[in-house]
C-alpha cells in the first residue's frame, strides 16, 4: 500500500487568495519539496515559499497536524 501525504497549501497576497488540499505520492513528496522542507512538514512546522513576485504559498502536513491534535486532545 502506497502512503500518500495530504498537504494544505494556502496562497497568500494576490487578488485571489487560495487554499487547497494537495495529495502527494512519496516520489513526488521527493520530486517536489527538498529534503529540510520535507523534514520540517514531519515534524509539523509550516513551509513558506515565494510563488510569484507578492504572493507566498504555505503548505502544511495534515496528517502530522491530526495527529499531534489528536494526541493533546485525548492524553
């Protein structure tokens, strides 16, 4: 079974801004994020990048963030 990882991306700072789920294969995860971005998405941190000039994108890992809520919520 192929794990696939469920990202929230959020587009800041154009006219239109934009949140979407984004589903990711593990090779894509390794095609598309560098390994310090895919380590900081693991441990739950958020990645910010320069889409365009004036716009930033965030993508967050929801699975970790589940997870760690998960875990606070039912200690």
């Amino acid at each position: 079974m192929t794990t696939t990882t469920h990202l929230l991306y959020a587009e800041i700072g154009g006219k239109h801004p934009q949140e979407h789920v984004l589903e990711y294969l593990p090779e894509e995860m390794d095609e598309l994020f560098t390994p310090h971005e895919r380590l900081w998405l693991a441990e739950g941190k958020i990645v910010e990048r320069d889409e365009r000039v004036g716009v930033k994108a965030t993508y967050i890992d929801m699975g970790v963030v589940a997870r760690k809520l998960h875990k606070e919520t039912y200690k």
